[in-house]
C-alpha cells in the first residue's frame, strides 16, 4: 500500500550555483512550500578557483613555474591536486583520506569541477543569488532566521549541509573544500594567519603582499560576499527577520572581528539590523586571525559591545571566536603574555540591555573567572542555558572545576 507523505520544507538554500538556485525558485514559486519556509540558508562557499595565499606560492615558485601555470600528468592543476583528498604526491600533503572506496580520477574529478566553476563564475557576475534571494525575502511568509555560512562543504566527505548541488555530486568526486572566507589553520601544516585589517591606513599594499597582486582592499571584503550582499538585502527590503546566524566555527572561520575596529558600513549594517525591534536572536562567529598578538585591541574599541547592545529584545546570544586555544591554554601566546591584564567580558557584553535573554553562550575566548563569575550573576532572571566552550583562563591554575566551585 502506498501511503502520500506531504513535502516539508522548513528552510532552503541558496549561492552561487544554478541547481540551488534552480530549486530555491521553485520553492519560492510554490503556493504551499513557500508559507513553510522558516530559514533562508545563503551557502557562501564558493567552490575555490586556484592557488592565492602567498605561502602556497611560495612552494610553488620554488619549482621554478607560477602556481596556477602548474599541471598535473592528467593536465588539472596542481592547486586542484593539492586540495583534493586523494593525492600521492609527497608535495602536495593530503590532510584527509580518500572520501569513498570508489573514488572518482583525478582527471574525471577535474572535468566535474570545471563546468562548475563556470557556472559559478556567471551567477557571481549577474548576480543570480541575490535576486533570487531578495525575491525570496518577498515571498517567504513565515521567515523569520537568515544562515550565512561558509562552512557548507564542512570536510571530504562530510558536508556541513547536504544542499542540492551536494546532493548532485557524483559518488566518489573529489575536489579542494571551498574556504572562501578566511580560515585559521586547522593543523600545523604551516599555513600563514591571515590577520589583515578591514580598512588598512596603507591601501592595498597589505593585502596584495598575503593574497598577490590582483588583491585590492575591496576585494577583499568582497570575501565576504555573502555577508555583505544580506545584510544589505535585509535592511533594503525592510524584511522583518527576527534571527540572524553568522557561521564559520565549524572551519575556524567566521565574519572577520575587524570590522569592529572603526565605523563602517559594514558595521553599520549590522547595528541597523540588531536595533530592530523584535530582533531575539544572533549566533555570532568571529574570525579573530592573531587578535592576542594586537592586545585584544578589537575587542576593546568598544564597537562589538555597541553593537550588541542595541537588540533590545534579544533571547538568545552565542558569540564565538576563532582564538587558537587547546587544553584551556591560548596556544599563540607566551606564559609571559599572560601577565598582562586581559579585556574583561564586560567590554563585550553590556548584560543589563538583555532584560528578556533566555540563552548565552562564548566560545574561544580567554576568560579570567572572576569576571566570567561577574558576567554570569548579572544574567536576567529570564535566563534558561549557558554554553561555554572551549575557554582559556588567563590564570594556568585555574580550569573549568574552579569555575563550578
């Protein structure tokens, strides 16, 4: 006997590929989906397009040829090997296993790849995505929370969402994990920290000495496509999104913490977006890159507190940091670093604003317990959870059994 099993669709997914904006207007254009629709996920991995940091350039020059000149005996390139999980070149340093026994060629890998690449190339220059996003926040009745992530893909073989065009992928292709936001190194293969600032007083010079020539300041805050182009949809379209999730711990990434350093627009959109009222819930990741070397200074500008503190009606508040910390040590700084006072919590989080907060959460931050304790016992009445994850204490004797006592 067959049994009708309605279709549920409670969230959707869009970027830069025309199967997932194929079904994203699908759905839109569906008289019952579209009223069911709660979540707009934007997936801004885009899928990587060739060699960039300095420090893979580095390593290839050093064989004598430009990086992106340099193919394979299969005739991909070797920017496409060293990212893939399968290479046997001791050069390229695989960092993962195979992602299924029937693995895919690395010439039939390559030749998936490259219309991809294509299609991605004319979606970013037209624009799709953010017309089929902007016509969504139109149609969607029952929206209420936005996703940016560029952690889709998550690792081989275990995406973080499996979106159509995932879902699409042959069994056993095998291609280099978009990482189109910044990432800290997840290992110590040597990777340089990006730690460039949102608006450099130097222009472009200290992103084209990290990223190459092509690297203006722009292009790079164009890294950061995706949150730029929805908080400006958001705010344009005056759609009234109660619940905003910025992400990117997942790959030690996140929205960079530099935009917090001086007012811009991209900070300003962010403030207009929390000071709506209604506004009850933000998941915050950072990309902080080497922000202990700077004396915490981003977090001391006091811009991340101001702009916290204008969602009136929040309920639930995550913030997450990219700061390298194992085993409640912060592993980029010297014992002797630790002697110096650190930022206290309450440069962040101005607690007394959030009179109906009902979830709190840090993650990656270096804490002194005392001020954690202080922080905590101001929290509202209203309060059910906290999360702390991953914390180091400034104090080497203190651990997570002092803060319970």
């Amino acid at each position: 006997m067959a049994w009708a099993i309605p279709l549920h669709f409670d969230r959707v997914f869009i970027s830069a590929n025309s199967l997932n904006i194929q079904v994203f207007k699908a759905i839109v254009a569906n008289e019952t989906f579209r009223h069911q629709v709660t979540e707009i996920i934007w997936d801004d991995a885009r899928l990587f397009t060739g060699s960039e940091r300095w420090q893979y350039k580095d390593e290839w020059e050093y064989h004598g040829q430009e990086p992106d000149m340099i193919a394979t005996e299969n005739g991909c390139p070797k920017w496409f090997q060293k990212g893939s999980s399968t290479s046997d070149d001791d050069w390229c340093h695989p960092y993962t296993s195979p992602v299924a026994d029937n693995q895919m060629g690395l010439a039939e890998c390559w030749d998936y790849y490259k219309p991809l690449l294509e299609d991605q190339r004319q979606i970013l220059a037209a624009n799709a995505d953010i017309k089929a996003f902007k016509y969504g926040l139109q149609r969607f009745t029952s929206l209420k929370r936005i996703t940016i992530t560029p952690a889709t893909h998550g690792r081989h073989g275990t995406p973080l969402y499996r979106t159509p065009m995932i879902r699409a992928f042959p069994p056993g292709f095998d291609y280099p994990i978009p990482k189109a936001w910044p990432t800290a190194p997840m290992n110590d293969s040597g990777e340089w920290q990006d730690e460039l600032p949102w608006i450099s007083e130097e222009g472009h010079a200290p992103y084209q000495w990290f990223y190459g020539a092509h690297c203006t300041a722009e292009k790079y805050r164009e890294k950061w496509r995706g949150y730029k182009l929805v908080s400006r949809a958001l705010i344009e379209c005056e759609n009234q999104v109660t619940e905003l999730r910025i992400k990117g711990h997942e790959i030690k990434s996140g929205l960079s913490c530099r935009i917090f350093d001086q007012p811009c627009t991209e900070y300003e959109d962010i403030c207009t977006l929390l000071r709506r009222p209604g506004f009850r819930y933000l998941d915050l990741d950072l990309f902080t890159g080497l922000i202990e070397h700077d004396d915490w200074a981003t977090y001391k500008t006091g811009l991340l507190r101001d702009a916290l503190a204008q969602a009136k009606d929040l309920q639930h508040l995550c913030v997450s940091a990219s700061t390298d910390i194992e085993d409640a040590y912060c592993q980029q700084l010297d014992p002797d670093d630790l002697e110096r006072p650190v930022f206290s919590l309450r440069t962040i989080f101005l607690i007394d604003h959030w009179p109906r907060l009902q979830h709190f959460g840090i993650s990656n931050f270096l804490i002194e317990i005392d001020d954690l304790v202080d922080v905590l016992s101001a929290l509202p009445p209203t309060l059910r959870s906290v999360e702390l994850i991953n914390l180091a204490f400034r104090n080497p004797d203190h651990g997570y059994d002092d803060l319970i006592r």
